[in-house]
C-alpha cells in the first residue's frame, strides 16, 4: 500500500478470496498473528494455484502480488512456516512473507533470518 491507497479491511468472521476471470488483479495484503495464520493460510494456497494455473494454462485470474505480515512470540510459534517459504521460493516477487517475532530469546535459524523482524 502506499499513501492515499484505498484499502478493504476484515477482521474475523467469514471471510475468502475467490476472484472470477474476468476481475482485475489487486494486491493483497494479509495481516495474522498466532493461530490467526490458519484461514490466511488458505488464502495462500488459493493464490499459489491460482499462480499454477496461470503459468501452466495462460488463463483464468491474474493475480496481483500478496504480503503476509505474520507475528508470533518466537520462530517457533510460526505455524507453517516451512511452507510459507516454499510459497515465496516457488513464487519470487508474487508471495512474500514478512514475520515479526516478540519474545525470540534463541538465534533465528538462517533459513528464517532475511524474513523476521523483531526483539
């Protein structure tokens, strides 16, 4: 987002993301913290084959680029965060992954170093 972007906001309740064909692309922004990851996550995989399908068939919705902004108290408490990195390695510059931890008291493993921000 940038200054004087319009955005929609959600918190909990029902909630997904199924653009049709013919809707243009937008970029989304997915904002989680602890076990609020589970539905985003969804949202992930939905994009990530949306991405699929548009690499193998050429058709179907072009999608924008998604952020996750994703907090936990430690690296450890980051759910599916191994597939979270996998999402941004198969899908550079489309799916990217920022997680901020609050209370990490040991090193951040390398993999997790270039993505986490934190105390």
């Amino acid at each position: 987002c940038a200054p004087g972007s319009e955005v929609a906001l959600r918190v909990g309740g029902d909630f997904f993301f199924d653009p049709q064909p013919g809707d243009p692309p937008v970029k989304v922004v997915l904002v989680a913290g602890g076990v609020g990851i589970n539905p985003l996550f969804s949202i992930l995989l939905h994009v990530a084959d949306l991405h699929e399908s548009q690499e193998s068939k050429g058709g179907g919705y072009q999608v924008g680029t998604v952020r996750l902004y994703y907090s936990a108290k430690n690296t450890k408490e980051l759910l599916f965060k191994k597939n979270l990195l996998g999402l941004m390695d198969a899908f550079p510059g489309k799916i990217c992954c920022r997680f901020h931890v609050t209370q990490q008291r040991s090193q951040i493993c390398a993999e997790l170093q270039p993505h986490v921000t934190g105390k």
